[in-house]
C-alpha cells in the first residue's frame, strides 16, 4: 500500500486488552492503520514487534479516521504517537475530603490511615498488658487528643467515635 511498507500492529488497550493485529505504516511520529474498523483511541499504546522479538511501544496521543483514501490507500487512521509507554499518574500525596460532620477521609481516596491508626493505637492500649489505670490513663489522653477543636476540625466527627 503505497510507499510505506506495511506491517502488522497490535494495539494495547488503556485496561491491558490487546486487540489485532492491524496491518500498518510507520512513517516518524505518525502510524497509518489501514483497517476502517481497527479500534484505537488516544491513550492506547501501539505495539510493534521488532526482529529482536521485543516489542516498540507507541503511545497514542491523537487518532484521526479518513473515511476517503488519498492515492491507492482506502479509508485509514493517521494515529499521532508518542514513542514510549504511557505517561505514568502521580498520586497526590496527601488528599483529604471532608464533607459535613458526618463524612472524613483522609488519605489517598478510600484509605482512611488516620482513623484506622487511631482504632488501632486504642485497640493495642485495651489489649496491653498494662494495669486498669494505666490503660485508663491513656485512653483518656487519646480520647482528649480527638476531642481538642482543631483535631475535630481537621478529622470531623469520626474523631469522637474513637478512643471511647
């Protein structure tokens, strides 16, 4: 097809399918698909198998369908590429979301590490092998640590539940 030699192409979809193999051209940072029906979208990679047997990944950063050809080339995508796999999130490195006094999390999304930590500390003070009073004493220390205004301010009304 044309003057670009064409060659097979499987394309990795953003959740780890692998769909193809497509007959394709690679000319720099353009990758010419010459199946109408090849399923690529921006954000997938494509992968092209090298003589050594490892394979080129391209990252898709635009996908272009012509339905009309240009020359002897029927309708094709003209995918843009970036070589190299995709660019990799960065978690935030803290998130904290607090919504009325009913709802706190802290941490990165569905992980409440605080909170989780403070359950735990007042669970290893019942279970220590200290006496009544000693397990008193630092229970109430806690216990005034979650109710100071500021630590209710930062951890809401979930700070109350804790230490007992």
């Amino acid at each position: 097809m044309g003057i670009l030699k064409s060659e097979d192409a499987r394309i990795e979809k953003a959740n780890g399918d692998v769909v193809g193999p497509y007959k394709a051209s690679f000319a720099g940072n353009t990758i010419i698909l010459d199946d109408p029906k090849a399923d690529v979208e921006e954000g997938d990679t494509i992968l092209r198998q090298l003589p050594n047997g490892k394979d080129e990944r391209s990252f898709v950063t635009e996908a272009t369908f012509f339905n009309t050809g240009v020359g002897r080339r029927g309708p094709h995508y003209q995918v843009k590429i970036r070589k190299g796999s995709a660019p990799v999130a960065h978690k935030p490195v803290q998130n904290i979301n607090i919504s009325g006094a009913q709802s706190v999390q802290i941490g990165d999304y569905n992980s409440q590490n605080i909170i989780n930590s403070f359950e735990a500390l007042s669970q290893k003070i019942e279970s220590s092998s200290a006496t009544p009073e000693e397990k008193e004493e630092a229970k109430s220390l806690l216990s005034k640590c979650l109710s100071h205004p500021l630590v209710v301010s930062v951890l809401g009304a979930a700070a109350g539940t804790i230490g007992g």
